[in-house]
C-alpha cells in the first residue's frame, strides 16, 4: 500500500488550538453508582489447549446484549481479566474513564479461595496489592483501556446520548 500527500488545491487556514493543560483530573466516584463485574476468560481447544476465542462472561461478541443500561446513569464496570495476556476493551458509543487497577491472584480467585468482595490487605481478598491509578496513556475520556492480565480495571461508565457521530 503507497499513501502519497499532496498539497490542497486551495490554501486552508487551520484555526484550532491546543489548550495549555490537557485535563488530567479523575472523575467523581459514588458508592451509589451501580456496579458490574465482568470476568475475560479465554476460551480453549481442548485438544491443543490453544486459545480461540475471548469471552466475557462466559458470552461471545456474537451473542445477544445482556446488560441494560439506563440513558443518564452512571455505573463503575470492573473488567477481570484471567486471561494470560493484555485485552484492549471498547465499548461501543460509550465514553469512560478507567479509574484505577488492582492487581489480584488468578490462581485463588479460579480455585474459589478469595473474594474480590473484600478490600486488600484482608487475607480473605483475592487482591495482591492496592488500587493504583490508571497508566498515564489510560486517563482521560476513553472508548478503548487495556486491561491487564491479573488485574481488575475499573470503568467509570457515564451512559448518555451522543449528539456526535463519535464520542469525542
């Protein structure tokens, strides 16, 4: 593939502007936010033991939605991921910020002998350290975060009517 640019046929003035401080600030969090887990998993050939697809929830992209969503809310989605490898997670239409990733122990979470539910350092907690926040290239408004193998990446997720084509 070759891409060659070219000059316009007509001069044009480029008027936007960057502005001093890109936004850095964390969102406001409420403990009356509805909250989701979600758990990737990767699905296996039981033959070769070869990943073939991602699952989230045990469900396939091609499978029908399962969540609802009220326009206006606001809800923390913590994406689990017991996969080996990093995921990049998009959700469609939706913007939001990754508020922070914990990580936790595969293991012991598979082997049902933690629970999320219970803060670090509680020795009944799956997780193996504290909340950090999110790696620099994840803040600010996002449709698409990484998540890391053995770690729980928390969504803020505002669910609003997008005036645009996109949601930037």
């Amino acid at each position: 593939m070759q891409f060659r640019v070219v000059s316009p046929p007509q001069a044009v003035k480029d008027n936007s502007l960057i502005p001093p401080i890109l936004g850095s600030e964390a969102p406001f969090i409420s403990e009356d936010f509805a909250s989701r887990r979600f758990h990737l998993l990767e699905a296996t050939n039981t033959s070769s033991n070869e990943p073939y697809a991602l699952l989230l929830n045990n469900r396939t992209y091609r499978d029908p939605p399962t969540e609802i969503v009220r326009a206006g809310s606001t809800e923390i989605w913590d994406m689990i991921n017991l996969t080996p490898v990093a995921h990049s997670m998009h959700i469609h239409l939706i913007k939001f910020h990754v508020s922070d990733q914990q990580p936790f122990s595969i293991s012991r979470f598979t082997n049902r002998t933690c629970s999320l539910a219970f803060p670090y350092p509680d020795p009944r907690s799956c997780f193996t350290g504290p909340r950090r926040p999110p790696d620099v290239d994840q803040i600010g408004w996002k449709d698409t975060a990484v998540t890391f193998p053995g770690f729980v990446t928390r969504f803020l997720i505002r669910f609003t009517t997008q005036k645009d084509a996109f949601p930037f």
